[in-house]
C-alpha cells in the first residue's frame, strides 16, 4: 500500500483531557470527502514508514488501506496524517482525523479518560530495552545505573519506572517528543540503553550507524497490545474499523489470500461465503456494501499477507509470528465468526 503523506493541524483539543464524543455520523464525513484520513507514526519501519517519495509502508499503513478498501472498495482512498506520541490522541479526540493505526498501547486509563476506543490489537507487543554489545551487559537485571532514552508521552516511561523500582535498581530517563530524536541521541551515545516496544527496537535498530553493534535484550517487560483507536460515540464507525481487522485475520484462517480471492468467491464453504459477501447481508449491517470483505482481501490481503510483508522472517526486521500467530497455532490472533 503506498499512499503520499499528508501534513497534519493538529487541533486545539488538550491531551489527557476526555474530549468530546464522536458525533455518530464519522461514516457520513468520511464518505463526503472522498478518503479515510488516518493517523500514523512519523516513521516506524514495518508499521507505518514513508519512503523518500512520501509513499506509505507497514501493517498499520495496511489497516488504514483496508478500512478504505471496506467503505470505497478502493485501498487507495486514504491519506496518512504523521504524529508523535504526544499529539497523536488531541488529534484524534479533535477530529483532525478518522482513525489513529499508530503502534499505540491499549490501556484501561486510555480506554475510560480520554472519549476513545481501541478497535481490536493488529499486534500483540512488549516492552524490552536495546544496548551496545560493547557494554557487555546480557540481561535487563545489570541495568542499574544506566541512562535509559524513550519518548515522551507513551506508556513506556511508566513501564520502564515499574520495572527499575521492582528491582531496586537506579535509572535516569532521557526523554524525546520524536522517535527520530530519541534513536539519534541513543547512536550518538547519549544513553546507554534504548526502550521501546520490542518491535520498536528492532525496527529502529535499522536506522542506527551501526545497527549489528546492538543487541535487543531477552526481557519483555510489559504487555504492549497494540491496535487501531476511534472516537467514542460512533458504533458504526467503530464497527467498520475493528472488523476490518477481523476480516484479515478470518480470512487467513479460512485460507482466503489476496492472491486466491477472486477464485474464492465460487467457494462451496459457507464460511467462506459469508466473508465474500456471496451469502447473507452483512455488509448492510455495517453501512457497507456486501464485497467490502472481499475488497479489503482482494487489495490488501490476509492478516498473513500483511505480517509477512511488512515485519516478516522475509523482511529486515525479520520478526516470527510468535504471539501474532493464529490462535490455531498457538498464538492470539483470534476473530469473532461472521455470521
């Protein structure tokens, strides 16, 4: 999926405060002006990465693309808003844009305080920490005293002060509004360790000078459930996105890929009728028409298709499914049936 950026106004709206709800018609207003205006990051290989010419990458890209796959039938009908950690909820909450799929942390206080909700997790994640091999540190345990970089405005900072308190270790936060800031100051050598999201690391460990020179150390130290987020007040809205999210992940079970879609719609399978829009009338039941499944399969593909092209064994960060594996396969990806 490659779509040109498109710089964001980030509104007035003040974050941490509960912002007003969405006013039940986000369906009407995105369909009026001919895109899904999605709320990305300012560059996280594999999630969501512009490339020199502006165009788009990653599996948060890929969602947004399949939301507009679902309502225009085109993938292409999105435009991607680049925020920092800190303005990502203001500009959501002020309606500068439709749907946040920017690698951000479902927690309760995010869910309950701030007018919002997190549609699914397209990525079960954790927190970890990033050394230089020449520190000869081999466990998160022999981190005390260490100078720790991260960003500002995110679960981490807090995560990070659970886990040093626990074990009674010093610590020093140096603390960045811009991901691009806190990799920089960390290559520069202005912290000893870097702590994101274990993903994070190793999708930014690629922009390091050196990137062989660091190792991502074996502690996960929280649970990091990643997913896209939208206005409360909204259930149509808020439906559309989350089963858009579950489409991939049905169609991966049932074997429907981008590259079979087309052959699958003469499927005998009721199951699979039923995501192809062939047998029932669910797509009316979301405001949509009875291919936006299919659509969004046919352009983007199967939550399979979307991992492995984007984050997969295949790719540089070479990330295995692990715990973003199918549920039959013991991981915790897991879609509600359509029927």
């Amino acid at each position: 999926m490659k779509t040109k950026i498109v710089s964001a106004a980030i509104g007035a709206a003040v974050l941490g405060m509960a912002s007003t709800a969405a006013s039940a018609a986000t369906l009407d207003d995105v369909k009026a002006k001919g895109f899904v205006q999605c709320g990305v990051s300012q560059g996280l290989p594999g999630f969501s990465n512009p490339d020199a010419a502006g165009n788009w990458t990653g599996i948060d890209v890929d969602l947004c693309a399949g939301i507009a796959a679902a309502v225009f039938g085109d993938s292409t009908k999105v435009k991607f808003v680049p925020l920092s950690a800190k303005e990502r909820f203001t500009a959501l909450q002020s309606g500068e844009i439709d749907v946040l799929s920017r690698n951000t942390t479902w927690t309760m206080s995010r869910d309950t305080t701030l007018g919002l909700n997190f549609a699914g997790v397209n990525y079960y994640d954790g927190q970890g920490f990033m050394v230089r091999n020449d520190l000869g540190v081999k466990s998160a345990l022999e981190l005390s005293g260490a100078s720790v970089c991260t960003n500002t405005g995110t679960t981490t900072e807090l995560n990070v002060a659970d886990y040093f308190r626990a074990n009674k270790m010093e610590y020093e936060i140096v603390a960045f509004e811009k991901a691009d800031e806190v990799v920089a100051a960390y290559d520069a050598g202005r912290c000893d360790v870097y702590t994101t999201d274990q993903s994070g690391l190793y999708a930014q460990r690629l922009k390091l000078t050196n990137p062989a020179d660091h190792s991502v150390l074996p502690e996960v130290i929280s649970k990091e459930p990643l997913g896209p987020v939208v206005r409360q007040g909204d259930d149509q809205w808020f439906n559309i996105v989350k089963w858009t999210h579950f489409a991939m992940v049905n169609a991966e079970e049932l074997g429907v890929s981008k590259a079979n879609a087309a052959e699958m719609m003469k499927s005998e399978n009721p199951e699979v009728k039923r995501l192809m829009g062939v047998e029932g009338e669910f797509g009316a039941a979301l405001g949509l028409g009875n291919d936006w499944a299919a659509n969004i399969i046919s352009q983007v593909g199967n939550y399979a298709e979307v991992f492995n092209a984007n984050v997969g064994p295949d790719t540089a960060l070479a990330i295995a499914r692990g715990t973003n594996d199918l549920w039959s396969r013991g991981g915790l990806q897991y879609a509600p049936p359509i029927r």
